[in-house]
C-alpha cells in the first residue's frame, strides 16, 4: 500500500509482469492528461494548486475512467507527496488506521506531506468518514476521496465542510480519438510496436460505445489489438472483430446512482416540455442500461396524474394500460407499450392544476388542524345525532336538477366555515379541463346569484 519516498508512483514496479493497456498508459502528468480543461487549464482552480505544489484536501467526483485516481496520483507526485491509497470496496478501519499511522511517520520523519486517497469513498460509512476528520484537521494526511456518486448525498458534511468538491466530466469524442491515437502511435507503452490499422469510422464507433469512459476505450483497444488479423506485416482490425467485442457492451446507467436520477429527471422533463422525442430517447436510453421496465411504467404513471392531469384523463388510462400489456408481454416487445406511453404523455395538453391543488389542501391542512365539519354536512344516522342538528338544512343536490342548474345546489358550502371561500383547485384552460373551468365559472356565478337573494 505504502509507495517508497524515492520511487515515482508511475515507475513500472512489475517488469515483465502483464499489465493492462490502461495502466500502461496511465498518464504522468498534467501535459499527458486528457480532458477536464475546466480544472486543469492554466489558471483554473487544481491546475493552480498541482503547479504551485500546494495541494489540499479534496473530493474528485465523477462517472467512471475519466481520471480521478490518475489525477489524485499526478497531484501526489507533482507535489512530492507520500501517496497512501485504499479502496473503501476492500478497506476497513485496520487499513485506515495503517494509512494514518504511516501518514504520522512521514511527519515525524520527513518534510513529505502524506495524501491518503480513498477510491469509491461514497462507501465508506459514516463512522469510516468520520475516522478521517481529526487527522485532516491537525495536518496529518490531506485527503482525496473519488467518487461516482453525488458528494451531497453519499458523504458526510463534516467531511464535505474539510475538502474541495470538483466535478470531473465525461470525455467528448475529441478526447477519446486522442487516447486511441496516442495509444496506436506508442512504442514505449501503448501499442506502437504492432503496427494495427483502424479506419476513422471504427475508431469513431470505438468511442461511441465506451461512452466517455478512457479506460473502457482502452480495454476494448486492447481486445482488438489480440483479435485482429495480419495483413503485409500490420494487423488490421475489421468490423466482424469490432461487433463481437462490442456485443455486449452497455451505456453508462448505475441504478441507484446518480446516472439513474439523472436519466428519470431528464424523461419526466421531456414529457413536461411536450417534447415527444425528448421523451422517447430517455426512455429508451434507460431501457438500454437495464433499468427496470415496471419501474419506469410506474413513473410514467406518475407523471399521467402530476403533469397531465385532468386536461386528459385518458392519459392515466394509457399509462395504466401500458403497465398491464409490459406485464403480459415482457421485454422487448413490451418496451413498446413504454414507449407509446411515454409519446402519448408528451403530446397530451399538460396541467398541473390538481397536482397543485393537492399540495394547497395540505398546506391547509397544516396551518389549520382539524376544523370541524359542518353541521349540515354532518352524518345523521341516529335520534340524538338528528336532534343535534346534524345533516340539517342539506340540499341534496339531485333534487335541484333544473335545466340552468344542472343538478347543482347554488350558494351551497362544503368547506368548513374557516376557509369556506377557498379555491384550491383552479382549471387550466387547456385539454378537457377548459371545459371543467367553464363548468366551475358557471357554478360560481350561480352561487353569488343565489347568495344576492339570501341576503336581498
């Protein structure tokens, strides 16, 4: 675990022992990174701190192969720092309290500050994290923790409040041809010496498929480089070689995870938004990570009642049959019913007036307690409840079925005389609910008629 206070963290430590493309290539400084320019560019915030060798405590946050354990090992050697890692997968309190102990023996010892990086630090559990403060707060290790999760909600605010959070982003295309190109074009490390041949198409299709992950692009690089075929002294990759090692290769999509929030957040907006295709691609983009199809009909569902409403009611009908037809069919010929589901809501006419209207009802309910029903509303099953008063003076409203009326008793109250004039649930001029906001408009003209009269 401990890294020698002479040797460079990039030294090859195991010559003549396999190591894979990606490790070989494992860039060794700044100049030899790819990507994150919005850190690492001249004058920006880790750039400056990596130059200037002041480095600090900080969390590296990010979807997987875009650089964090290689940057926190760049800041380590760049800085001249005792590099101590562990990973929270394999770790426990005794590797921690190792990693401490020789942090306090480079500071007893030498003028070497210790940086303890922990990869996956969002699964180390709170006492773990917290086992960390007191020596980040004395000075005795500076802390990088790489993470895949959102910092906010997978790690302590002690810890949080102790360390910078930087955001690492996918790699573009751009980035990813230019690690396949340093990687052919290597001698050294990479894979120079065996002279292999890729078009630009499949070095294109390449990178689409390791969606912005280096070290995916790397390994799949490798794979080819053993599969492909010898052609007047070059090998030569053909397609038929480039479908098999990317059969089974699946976009980035961590159920649970933060891709996962994303990805639902980003298809419940695209319905919101009306837009269909923005609608279908997420989707179907989540069906093809493997997110689970009854979960998706069940937030399809949701957004059927939250955003579209009664200005279409039929919208929940087609989500909950979509649901069942998913049940019946299965993948894939159920992804289908999804996918219709999902096109129907984001064309539909959207109002959130009973969504709202509910939430108003529970404020009300919180700021008012429980107010008492009135008496005319009130069940009258019995003698003494009848000789109380209860459920007198009700109208029953079918009995006032005239023609300009429509079986509606005006100027009646169903509220309890607290709040009898709210109005929670106000219609949305749109779809089938502009017709209800008519209805309701003519009902409250009738009600002011009928209570003009009562106090005439």
């Amino acid at each position: 675990m401990s890294q020698s206070p002479t040797k460079s963290l990039f030294a090859d430590e195991h010559r003549g022992v396999y190591q894979p493309l990606a490790a070989r290539l494992r860039p060794r400084s700044i100049a030899e990174f790819t990507g994150q320019a919005h850190l690492l560019a001249p004058g920006k915030s880790v750039y400056e701190a990596i130059t200037h060798k002041q480095p600090h405590s900080m969390i590296l946050w990010g979807p997987p192969g875009v650089g964090k354990t290689t940057l926190a090992r760049i800041i380590a050697e760049t800085c001249d720092c005792h590099f101590e890692t562990l990973s929270a997968v394999l770790a426990g309190v005794k590797e921690i309290r190792a990693a401490i102990e020789q942090a306090k023996y480079h500071q007893m010892n030498s003028t070497r500050k210790t940086i303890v990086f922990v990869d996956e630090v969002h699964r180390f559990n709170k006492a773990q994290q917290d086992a960390f403060l007191p020596h980040i707060e004395d000075g005795t290790i500076l802390f990088i923790g790489a993470t895949t999760e959102n910092p906010s909600f997978e790690l302590n605010n002690a810890l949080l409040s102790r360390a910078r959070v930087y955001l690492l982003k996918s790699l573009t295309e751009d980035d990813l041809l230019s690690v396949i190109d340093n990687a052919l074009a290597d001698s050294e490390r990479g894979l120079g010496k065996l002279n292999i041949g890729m078009t630009d198409e499949q070095k294109r299709v390449l990178v689409r498929a390791a969606d912005g992950d280096a070290r995916r692009t790397l390994n799949y690089l490798e794979v080819l480089s053993d599969m492909a075929d010898e052609v007047d002294g070059e090998r030569v990759v053909k397609d038929t070689h480039l479908d098999q090692v990317l059969a089974e290769s699946y976009r980035r999509f961590d159920k649970g995870g933060d891709a996962f929030y994303d990805q639902i957040s980003a298809l419940h907006k695209a319905v919101r938004g009306s837009s269909p295709d923005g609608a279908l691609y997420w989707l179907t983009r989540m069906l093809d990570g493997g997110c689970d199809p009854i979960y998706l009909a069940r937030r399809l569902t949701r957004m059927a009642v939250e955003d579209v409403g009664l200005a279409d009611p039929r919208a929940l009908q087609v989500c909950t049959d979509c649901w069942d037809t998913y049940n019946r069919l299965g993948s894939p010929e159920g992804d289908l019913a999804l996918a219709q589901a999902a096109v129907y809501l984001a064309a539909a006419p959207k109002s959130n007036a009973l969504y709202s209207a509910f939430g108003q009802v529970k404020g009300s309910l919180s700021e008012h307690g429980s107010l008492e029903v009135p008496v005319h509303l009130r069940n009258a099953p019995t003698k003494l409840a009848k000789d109380m008063g209860h459920g007198a003076e009700y109208r029953y409203a079918h009995d006032e079925a005239h023609a300009e009326q429509g079986g509606y008793a005006a100027g009646e109250n169903y509220l309890p005389e607290e709040i009898q004039d709210a109005r929670f649930y106000q219609p949305k001029d749109v779809g089938l609910e502009s017709r209800i906001k008519e209805k309701m408009a003519h009902f409250r003209q009738l009600d002011e008629q009928a209570l003009n009269k009562r106090y005439k």
